[in-house]
C-alpha cells in the first residue's frame, strides 16, 4: 500500500490540488498572453549572443550580481521606467524575481501577519484575493467605476477603519489597466490616494504588469513616481509584454522594505538565462515589440466584442477596455457565473468566474472575466457561441442569439 502523506501535512495548509488535464479547447482563462505576439526568433538571438559572450558566469549563482539580479536587465529597467512611468530608481532600487507574483509572496512575507488588515480594490487579481485568504488577513475592498478604485470609498473606509483602532498594512492597487475590470486610475484620483496614504499613514502597494499594454501607447505617471514620501512598493512584470513563462518579474521599493524581502528572498536567485534573454533582448528591440503585441491584442478584443454583441447581445455589459488582455462582462442578474463556468467547461469553454475575482462574491455572482490574448480569433468566435448556447440552457439568456429567437429554459 502506498505511503499516506496525508497525516503529516500541517493544519492549515491549502487543499491539495486536482492533476493537470491540459487546457480547455476553448480558453479565457488565466493572464495568458497570446502566441503570435512572442517574439521568438528575437528571444533566440538574444539567448544566443548573451550565453557566447558571458555565459561562463552561468557558474556562479546570481551570475554574480548579487540577489537583486542581473545588473544590466536591472539598468535596462531603470531607464524604461523613468522614461515611461516617471519613476527615479537606479539599478540599486531593484531586484528581480521569479515573476510578480514572487514579487507579491516576498511583500506579504515581510509586511504581513495573520489577522492584519489591507485594503485592495473590490474587483482584483485572484492570484492576490487568493494569497490573503491563505494568509488570514482581513480584506477590505473599495468598489471601483469607470476611473478605478473610488476615493470616497477609500477615504470612509479608512476613516472607518481608524475609529476601530486598525490601521491596515498597505492600499494594495492596480491601478493602470486593472485586473479584471481594465480601469486606468485618474491623475485626480491618483494624487487623492497619495494624499490619503500620506494622511493615513498607510503604504501602496501597486502592481503594476499591464501599463505597457495601453492602445493609446500613453501611460500615466506611476503612483510610486508620484508619491513624495517614499511610500510605495511597486511590483511590475514582464510576463504581459514579453512572455509570461519566462517567470520574470520585479519589486522597486525603498531599501527599508527592500532590505526585509532580500532577507526573504532564500531561492539564491531567479532564472539567470531568462534575466539575460530579456536585457539583451529588450534593451534595443522593447519599444518595437511593444506596440506590433498591442495591435494583436486590441484586434482579439475587436473580435471578441464583436462575438459577445453576436451571441449575447445586451445580455452582456462591459466597458471597452483601454488596454490590456481580459474583459470584465456583466451578465443578467439570474446568472451564476460560478455554475457556468462548471457547465462551460464541460463543453470545452474555460471562463474566469467572477465571484473568484472580487472580494464580494455576491456582487460578482453574475460577472465574468474573460482573457482575449490567448485564444485564437476562430476560437474566440466559436467558444463564445457555445458559452451562449450553454448560458441559455442553463439560465434562459441570452434570449436571441446569432439572429435566431430561441424559447427560454
Ligand atoms: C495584477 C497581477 N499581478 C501579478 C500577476 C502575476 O504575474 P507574473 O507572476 O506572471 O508576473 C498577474 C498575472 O496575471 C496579475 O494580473
């Protein structure tokens, strides 16, 4: 009989997870990026020319420069996000991880115990929703609108918080090009944050992985450029512009909070040949690469608005995103988005359920996040045909569908 495990594994530990069954036929899932839009054969002579020049240092861990990674990736950065965020940092303000959400494990790690309190948006990044519920710690969750997270919302739940003597570790935001709902944070709102931080007493912490993906090519400053108190923690990521299996990620904070997630950071070190590959490659080829992914991107996001207007018609609602690669959809109020994920991917559809993204899993019960960049444009047209055939089963909407009036039920 085979050894059981199962006793020796500590209280509180996560459920163990299901096996890997491959990707569902048709997929909006996940923050995958889409396959056209890697630069390959640039990623191919990048990898070549790094490794004949230095790739002897392979040899020595951190290819000797240090556990903030390798140096001319983090120069490259420095200067990409002066230029395009307004950010001041120098090499030494960064360090490289194995992806923002490494980026995410090592702020927790140093700012976070069980039965603390963060504020984050109410609609946000399950990666992050997910990690908070492991951790213990209390969510409290600001409803965004079209301009992003709602600073009347902010400023009553701090003052809410205040009168009850908690004093929250961190306003986590994203605020350029939002996950799931695509919303861009107002230069307004954006100095009414830093103000309340600053009044509060509470850091940012702001994510910021999607900013390179805005249509227009124009980005507002970074709240960490913005801030005059060296008050915010920024994580950004090359999984959304370039690939996200490289798994490369990185954290610009001030050393006092640097210092702590150093000290966290135990794995010696990040993937060396993906931290050459992107500096060599990305040093002259990211501001051409950039905007030939965007327009890939923003076509997917025409043929899927065109596939919702076909199927669902007004059953469903969204904002057309500025940027970015996922659609935050409103279906009708009976919609069980966590039910039609179960009967959507039965049929081959995998969609994000809404309640999985949100703090408040009721206002969310009949919204869905659906990803754009993964799936082909032929898979796009034909998955959410079959996600409306299955709605209408299940829940009697959308009532018309590709012109043709079906019975309800
Ligand atoms: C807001 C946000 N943060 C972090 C991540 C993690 O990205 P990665 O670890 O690939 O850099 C994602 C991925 O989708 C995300 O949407």
């Amino acid at each position: 009989m085979a050894f059981d495990f199962g006793p020796l594994v500590p209280a509180g530990s996560p459920a163990p997870s299901a096996r890997w069954t491959g990707l569902a036929k048709f997929s909006f899932i996940g923050g995958n990026n889409d396959p056209d839009g890697v630069p390959v054969d640039g990623l191919k002579a990048a990898i070549d020319a790094a490794l004949t020049r230095e790739g002897k240092s392979l040899a020595t861990y951190n290819l000797g420069h240090g556990p903030q990674g390798y140096r001319p990736l983090r120069d490259f950065l420095s200067v990409k996000l002066k230029r395009d965020a307004g950010m001041t940092c120098t090499a030494d303000d960064i360090m490289l991880v194995s992806g923002s959400l490494q980026a995410l494990d090592l702020v927790h790690g140093a700012l976070l115990a069980r039965g603390d309190t963060v504020i984050c948006e109410r609609d946000c990044y399950e990666g992050t929703l997910n990690r908070y519920t492991r951790l213990g710690v209390n969510v409290v969750g600001i409803p965004l609108d079209g301009d992003g997270m709602r600073m009347d919302a902010l400023e009553a739940a701090l003052a809410d918080l205040k009168r009850n003597g908690v004093r929250p570790k961190f306003i986590y935001t994203i605020p350029t090009v939002q996950n799931p709902t695509a919303t861009i944070l107002t230069m307004e709102r954006r100095e009414t944050l830093l103000a309340l931080a600053d009044a509060y007493g509470v850091p940012i912490f702001e994510d910021d992985c999607y900013a390179d993906l805005i249509w227009s090519g124009e980005r507002p400053p970074a709240l960490y450029a913005m801030s005059k108190s060296e008050n915010v923690i920024h994580v950004g990521s090359f999984s959304k512009s370039i690939a996200p299996a490289l798994r490369v990620g990185f954290i610009v904070a001030p050393w006092s909070i640097m210092s702590r997630m150093l000290a966290l950071k135990t794995d010696a070190g990040s993937g060396s040949i993906e931290q050459m590959a992107l500096a060599e490659y990305c040093t002259p080829h990211f501001d051409e690469h950039v905007p030939e992914l965007r327009k890939g991107l923003k076509a997917k996001l025409d043929t899927l608005v065109d596939a919702l207007g076909e199927q669902f018609g007004t059953a469903a609602e969204f904002d057309y995103p500025p940027g970015g690669i996922f659609l935050w959809v409103k279906l009708p109020d009976n919609v069980d988005t966590m039910k039609l994920y179960d009967k959507a991917l039965a049929e081959g559809v995998a969609i994000n359920p809404g309640p999985n993204w949100s703090a408040d899993k009721a206002w969310s019960k009949s919204r869905m996040r659906l990803c754009f960049a993964s799936p082909s444009h032929e898979q796009i047209r034909e998955g959410v045909a079959i996600l409306a055939d299955v709605c209408r089963r299940e829940f009697g909407v959308p009532e018309r569908s590709a012109n043709v009036t079906r019975a309800k039920g």
